[in-house]
C-alpha cells in the first residue's frame, strides 16, 4: 500500500508544481509582494532612523511589515485553490487525478514547496534592508537570533498560506474567500485585540505572530515560538483535513 501510495503522490505533486509555476498571478503577487516589503522596510527604517540611536532593534524594524506582508501570502493560497473553478479546470483535474484526497494534499504540499523559499527571500529582504541602513546605529543582535526569526517568519507565512488555501478550496471562490481571511486579519482580529487576551493568543494569526516575535519580558499570556508554531500548525491542519473531506464529498 506503501508503495502504491508513493506512486501516485509522486506525478500527482509533479503535476501540482507544474500547474502553480505556470499560473502567472502566482508570480504576479509573489513579486508584487516582494516589492510592497521593500516599500515598507524602507518606511520603517526610514522612521527607525529618526528615532533614538543606539536603541532601535533590527529585527524589529525589519518584520515589522509583516502584518502587511501576510496580505500577499493570504492571495497566493487562495489563487492556488481557487483558480481551477474559476475556468472550470478542475473537472479536467479530477478526469485525470481521481483520487481526490492524493490530489489536494499534493496541491497543497506543492502550495509550501513554492512558498518556503519564496517567503523567506521577502522576509531576509527587509531585514537586510534595515540592517545595511541602520548597522551603525542598532543594537547589535547575535546571527542566531536571526535566523530564529527569519525561520519563525518563514514558517509563519507559509503556514498562513497552506490555511488561506485550505478556506479556498472549502469556499471554491476567490472574492468570498478574500472577503472572509482578509476581514479577518485586518478587521476583526484588531479589533477584538484588547478583548479576552488569554483566549485571543490561539488565534491562528495571534499565535502565529510569536513565531518570529517572541514574547517580551514584561508580557504576561505571551507564548513561545515553539507554542506558537504548534498552534498555527494545528489550525492550518484542523482546515487541511476540512478541507480534504468536503472535497472528497462534493461534485466538482
């Protein structure tokens, strides 16, 4: 079985990355994203400069975009999914791949290999960006720091994007599913910000903030990034297997 198993994953994740890389709003809003982070590390920096010397936080300043950042990654999972119902691809899809439970799990395994590489480049990005402006005048910060952030950030995108794209096969529409993710990170996740805090920190994008911003010394229901990685994986998990069963139940 293991072995049948590994048969079909195999082309079925070939045919996934090829479809994904061949999809130009896939590049359009990596790149448009890649540029919308220098914008704003330029803006933070630029205010950062302005500031005290010898007190500003490189890491700080340099992901401090990311609450905008998440925006691009949020698209990209939904065009992924999206994108085959819009011209009506997927039945050609499930002709040709009729194991539908291999198929969406390819698709969203194919979804983390692009994003992974892509996420961390915007991310490093900014940050050495801020770092080249403001090396003489931050606080110096150990390599292993870091690289604890930009692999925290790395896996806070990429997760963010594997769950957009698990709502987007659920909803299997591109506007209703923009309407609904991005309400949420930047409407009703703000506002309920100062309401019930020990509950607000499970949240997918709460918890997935400590991943690259650890709790500082004064903060009292702050999580750890291991923590906070275990709760957006298990969010983004929780929204996979959702998504996987609907799929498999639904007519195309």
């Amino acid at each position: 079985m293991s072995v049948s198993s590994s048969r079909k994953i195999t082309p079925i994740l070939g045919a996934e990355l090829d479809k994904l890389v061949t999809l130009p709003w896939i590049w359009i809003t990596l790149m448009g994203t890649f540029m919308l982070n220098l914008v704003l590390a330029a803006a933070y920096t630029s205010v950062g400069l302005q500031g005290a010397a010898g007190t500003q936080n490189i890491l700080n300043i340099g992901l401090a975009s990311m609450g905008y950042l998440q925006a691009g990654f949020i698209i990209l999972g939904i065009l992924a999914t999206c994108s085959e119902y819009t011209g009506g691809q997927i039945r050609t899809t499930l002709t040709v791949i009729p194991w539908r439970g291999f198929q969406l799990s390819a698709k969203h395994l194919a979804m983390a290999i692009i994003t992974i590489p892509a996420a961390f480049i915007i991310t490093a990005s900014g940050v050495l960006y801020t770092f080249i402006m403001m090396k003489d005048t931050a606080v110096v910060i150990e390599i292993d720091a870091i690289i604890e952030s930009l692999a925290g950030a790395t896996g806070y995108l990429t997760l963010t994007t594997l769950l957009s794209a698990a709502i987007g096969g659920l909803l299997r529409r591109t506007t209703p599913a923009l309407v609904i993710l991005l309400g949420y990170y930047f409407i009703v996740s703000p506002l309920t910000r100062d309401f019930l805090p020990s509950i607000r920190i499970y949240f997918p994008d709460t918890a997935g903030h400590y991943m690259y911003m650890p709790p500082s010394s004064d903060e009292i229901n702050g999580l750890t990034p291991v923590q906070g990685t275990c709760i957006l994986m298990l969010w983004t998990l929780i929204f996979i297997t959702v998504a996987i069963v609907f799929y498999r139940k639904r007519d195309a």
